[in-house]
C-alpha cells in the first residue's frame, strides 16, 4: 500500500510540474496580440536508405498581430518572404522573381501559423487541433497539438514555452520531417503598422495562384 501511494504520488507531482503549457499558451494568445521576435529554423529530413540524415538551417525575423496576420522574412541562406494579411497568403522568392498566391482561409487552418497568429484565442484553435500539456523539457513548458485533420500534411506540433514567452516551435509532418524554430528577443506589442503585413508582388515577378 505504501510503495502504491508512494507512486500515486511521484505521477502526481509529475502531473503538476508540467501543468502549465496550456495556460502558458492561453496566456501568449491572450497578452500577445502583435510581436517580432528573431527566429533560427532547423529542418531535418528523415534519413534515405544509406544516407544520413539532411539537415538545413535558415534565419530570419517573424512579425504577427492577431488574429490573421504574419510575416516570415528569411534573411540566410538566402532571402524568402511568406505574408499573410488576413486574406491572402503570400510567398515571394527573390531568387526565382517568382511569387505564390493563395487564399489565406484555405492554405492556414490546421497549420504551425494557427498556433501562432492565425487563431483569436485558444476555444478557436481548438477547433482544429487537440491541444494537452507535454512534459517538460530543456526548462520549458510544452503543448503538443495535433491536428484534426488527418490529411496528412502534418502530423503533430509541440510549442514551448519559458514563462509566457513562445520559445520553441518543433513541428513534425505527415512525410516525417522535422522543422524546428526557435525564437529570440521577442517583443510584444499592442499592434504594428499596417504596411507590416502589405504585400505586392514586385514588377515583373510571376505570379503563380494557387
């Protein structure tokens, strides 16, 4: 009897050191209404027979103001624009002049930029992903969120974070690649310029819609 509550109360404990991801995550999505934070990205692809794994690194500055609007600017190792400005989604490709468009309402949803800026609050992410606390990890407190969809395009996103700041976005898809984010300096902010999150496609880029 002893040894079963002994243990009852070590997994309580545990329970409770790893309780806060999800009122970590409400409270980001309540105080954080707009922000811009440095991000370095990791993808890793799964590894071929014979071959090791690919391993690509990138960096860059995320801005977004909820609900709706993002912007990713990669700036190494070679610059990327994706914008999202409530409508559309936007990917612009300097290298290639080549810019993607698509309708914003059907390319986001169960996606990465829901958790981050697409969603108004937590009853509406829930709407597309099954939300729970995850244990923590490397001092953060951690979300896994899965999506509802079982399209296959994504398998499962966890969302760390320190306190109430968004630290760490490791997203794994439905082809088992892993694409991590981390954000630095963050700052939030009560709303940003609307030229933020303003896109034309420059003159004489392809535009490709999608």
């Amino acid at each position: 009897m002893k040894h079963w509550i002994a243990t009852f109360l070590i997994a309580g404990c545990a329970c409770s050191a790893w309780a806060d991801g999800l009122k970590s995550l409400e409270s980001f999505m309540k105080g954080a209404q707009a922000g811009r934070a440095e991000f370095t990205q990791v993808v890793t692809s799964p590894a071929r027979e014979g071959q090791a794994e690919r391993t690509r690194q990138s960096s860059g500055v995320f801005e977004f103001q909820r609900p709706g609007r993002f912007k990713f600017s990669y700036r190494k190792p070679f610059e990327q624009t994706i914008v999202a400005d409530g409508q559309t989604l936007w990917l612009h490709d300097p290298d290639l002049n080549q810019v993607t468009q698509r309708t914003q309402a059907q390319a986001l949803g169960s996606t990465p930029a829901a958790l981050l800026a697409s969603a108004a609050d937590l009853s509406a992410l829930r709407a597309d992903f099954t939300l729970e606390n995850a244990p923590d990890q490397d001092g953060l407190q951690w979300v896994l969120a899965t999506p509802k969809a079982r399209d296959g395009q994504l398998r499962s996103v966890r969302v760390g974070f320190a306190g109430d700041r968004l630290a760490v976005l490791d997203i794994v898809d439905g082809f088992g690649q892993r694409s991590v984010l981390r954000f630095q300096a963050m700052q939030v902010q009560a709303s940003l310029p609307a030229s933020t999150f303003q896109f034309r496609p420059p003159a004489g880029a392809d535009v490709l819609k999608q």
